[in-house]
C-alpha cells in the first residue's frame, strides 16, 4: 500500500467515526453502520448495492469506499451521493453488465421473493471479490406479519439454506453477512 492510499484509508475511516458520533437520525438505520465497518474493513473497497430506493445506506457506505454502484429498477440517480454510479435497470441485466473492479461488498435488497433474491445472491458470487462479503437484508422478520411481500418477503429463507460461512443479525429486518 502507498503512502497516498494509507492515508485516504485513514481519511475514509475518519468521515465514518464522525457520522456514527452525529444522532441517530444523521447515521441510518443500524444496518447502515454495520455495513460501513464492513467496507472499511477491506482497503480500496468497491461496494454494490441492489435496491437503492430513497438511496439512505448508499450514502451511509459510498463514502466509506473508493468505488461504489447502485442499481434499482427505479429512477434513484437523484438520491445516489457524488461519485457513485447508478444503474437503472433491473438486477439481473446490471449482473450481466456490471463492469466495475470486483466488489468486496454487495448489498443485496432488492426483489424481495426467494427467487430474485437467491439469483441476485448468486450473481454476486460471481463478481465478488476474493474474500469479499455479501449482506443480505431484510433475513430476520422476526414474526409472520413482517414476512410480507412489501416486507421482508422470502429472503429469510434463502438466509436459511445458505451453507457458507455467515452471521444474522437478529434484529428486525436481520442482515446476513455471508463469506462465500
């Protein structure tokens, strides 16, 4: 690592200690916090995220890394932060395009059915990183009324049949951090 890089490194960790000692409202959700020390975990991050909808945890984690995309069927290019680049299209065709450095972190939340999540989970495994991770959201609904399709839908059940190294946050809506 060069001595530029080094401190760009400090300099990202730097921005994200202060946004977590701001209130609760300036930071996210809890997720949002736990994914940001995942991409400052691995130096020159490249991080993805499926499903950007009001674009809050992409703005909590772009800046925490020196490469970030995101990509909704939705136009959300206006709630992407400077620097990231957004794809509007739908997950499947971004996978299939996609053509960034390989990412060390993908979040995926996007389609909610078991189906489209466990494609989007496949397809990351694709262009992950070596030793890089996949968080899957909404893994943890918690009780049946949660496990709705406008919800949390069927990702806890993909959650459940991955066999690779993992941890669930057991919090509502859950996020699974997977190392496959």
């Amino acid at each position: 690592m060069s001595p530029t890089e080094g401190w760009i490194d400090e300099l990202r960790r730097r921005r994200w200690i202060g946004k977590i000692r701001r209130g609760g409202e300036a930071r996210g959700p809890w997720y949002t916090e736990v994914l940001a020390g995942v991409a400052l975990s691995y130096s020159n991050c490249c991080y993805v995220e499926i499903g950007v909808e009001h674009g809050v945890s992409m703005t909590v984690v772009a800046p925490c890394c020196r490469e970030a995309h995101g990509c909704d069927i939705e136009d959300r290019s206006g709630a992407m932060p400077r620097g990231a680049r957004f794809w509007h299209m739908p997950s499947d065709e971004f996978f299939a395009r996609y053509d960034g450095s390989p990412p060390s972190l993908v979040f995926i939340d996007g389609g909610h059915t078991y189906e489209q999540a466990k494609r989007d989970y496949e397809n990351a495994r694709g262009i992950l990183a070596p030793e890089g991770t996949i968080a899957l959201h909404d893994t943890w609904p918690g009780n049946e009324a949660n496990a709705t399709p406008d919800r949390c839908g069927e990702v806890w059940r993909l959650a459940e049949e991955i066999t690779a190294e993992k941890f669930t946050f057991a919090v509502f809506p859950g996020l699974t951090l997977v190392r496959p």
